[in-house]
C-alpha cells in the first residue's frame, strides 16, 4: 500500500498543487484538532451537496454549499488570503467558522 504524501506546495507555502492546479493552502495557524473538526465539517457539507443534488432538492443543496464555503473559510481556503490578515484576525475566522459549523451540527 502506498503511503499517503502531502501535496506539493508553492514556494511561499500560500498554495497546494495538486494534478497541476493551484488551490489555496489551509491557514497554517489552525491548531490541527481545529482544522481536523473543520475538515469533518467540511466532508460532510460535502456529502450532503451530492445527496441533495442526486435527490434534486435545490433548498438542501444552498444549504450544504453554504456550510461547504463556511469551513473553507474557517480554514482559510476562501474569503480573505490568510497571509493578508492580521493573527488575531485569522483566529477569529476559524473561531467563528467552527462555531457556527458546530451549532448546524446540533439542529
């Protein structure tokens, strides 16, 4: 079985490359419990766009790509680049991502 490498990154580590297209790196200040719960939150949202979508129920699918966009936010993977933002800034934004993402969770 082959081991699991980590994609390659830009040099200024703002970027992973990964089959030769660019996406933005995860903030690397996320404590990593914080961006492993954010990343479950993440999959899920996920899997809840393909249910939706598979079930064609256009409500559902807002629903879960709206918490898709909130933790690649938390994690700095959309919104503002997390190298342009301030320390206190960026623990703000995941604090609030996971917050929120947690209490969807619980409804």
């Amino acid at each position: 079985m082959e081991a699991h490498q980590p994609p390659e990154k830009t040099p200024d580590g703002h970027f992973v490359v990964i089959k030769g297209r660019k996406w933005r790196a995860t903030d690397p200040s996320v404590p990593e419990e914080i961006a492993a719960r954010l990343r479950r939150h993440l999959m899920s949202a996920r899997r809840e766009v393909r249910s939706a979508t598979t079930a064609g129920d256009p409500k559902a699918e807002r629903t879960a790509r709206a918490r898709v966009n909130r933790a690649k936010v938390a994690l700095g993977e959309r919104g503002t680049p997390w190298w342009d933002q301030p320390g206190d800034e960026r623990r703000r934004r995941w604090e609030r991502g996971l917050a929120h993402l947690d209490a969807d969770a619980q409804n």
